[in-house]
C-alpha cells in the first residue's frame, strides 16, 4: 500500500477510475465478441503499455481468439513520440488470412498505429482493426481513428493502467494526470 500512496503523490487528478476502467473494457469486450461472433481473431498486444489493457480485454471477449505481441518503439523516454517507428519484439505467428485485432493503449498523434497498421497489412491479413484504451484525437498528426475506443481524454499526460513516464507508474489501478513538475 506504501507504494501507491506514494505514486500518488505524482498524481494531479484521477481521470479515470478503477470502476469506469472496468465497465468499459468489459462494454469493449462484448462489443468485439458481437462483432467477430463466429470468428477466430489475433487479438495483437502492443507492449508494454497496453499490457494491462489487453489482458483484460480479453477476458472480456466471449470469442475464440489467440493472442500474440510486438514491442514497437516510438517515444523511448520522451513524453512525445519520435515519429520514428522502431519493431523490438515482432509477432511469433502468421497473420495471413486471419482477423486481427490491435490492442494498444493510448493514441495521440497516430503515426504508431498508422505504421502498425500498413505493416501488418503487407501481411495480407483476412481484416485488421484497432481498439485503443485511450484516444486523443486533438494530438493526430495522421488520418486515422480506431475502431473500438475506450476513452477520449483531453491532452494531458496520463498514467497508470498499463501507462506510464519513464517506465513508472504502469501499475496504477487507474488513469490519473500526472504533476507536470514530475515530467518538466
């Protein structure tokens, strides 16, 4: 308990908490299962950031569905992504002729997941989709949106649920503003 408490130090405002988190992974899950009712989907983890996320996502969806991960890098330690698009851990299984579903946690300008997106299609994949946890569509910098979302948030630096600055802070229960003096 120590430790939280003291994360929560760092934190400005709860955005999100524990329970809203809850009820819409699980408003995502069954919305994924109606809409792949019948299919088997690759539901695709982008770490480390939607780890979380994709963990309870897919406990969430009611579907046969195998799951599979890539640890792509844009932002390193920065608070803004690079726009340069870096794979660290590509996928282990054959995307051709399968549905596959991206679980990522947050977008902002959308250059990751538009990178992801064409490169995984060069895969010829029978459908891919998105479903990020987190969107801020005032930060696109590209014409994309994800097709399932959890959240619209405004432009603040978040963390928790999976997100984090600096490797911390991925362990919070929720989703909470963190003190600009922390990443200043």
């Amino acid at each position: 308990m120590w430790g939280k408490t003291f994360m929560a130090q760092d934190i400005e405002e709860v955005l999100l908490s524990e329970e809203q988190i809850r009820k819409r992974v699980q408003e995502l899950g069954d919305q994924i299962s109606k809409d792949y009712d019948g299919q088997e989907i690759i539901v695709l983890c982008v770490l480390k950031g939607a780890s979380i996320f994709f963990a309870d996502l897919c406990r969430a969806i009611s579907v046969h569905l195998k799951m599979d991960f890539m640890a792509i890098s844009s932002y390193g330690d920065a608070q803004k992504t690079s726009g340069i698009v870096r794979i660290t851990k590509d996928m282990d299984s054959s995307i051709t002729g399968k549905h596959v579903l991206i679980a990522e946690d947050i977008m902002d300008s959308g250059l990751t997941l538009s990178y992801l997106t064409r490169m995984l299609n060069e895969r010829q994949p029978a459908s891919i989709r998105s479903c990020c946890f987190l969107d801020k569509p005032e930060r696109r910098e590209c014409e994309i949106t994800p097709d399932y979302c959890g959240f619209v948030i405004p432009n603040k630096f978040v963390v928790g649920y999976g997100l984090d600055y600096k490797q911390k802070y991925r362990n919070l229960p929720y989703i909470g503003i963190l003190k600009p003096e922390i990443y200043s």
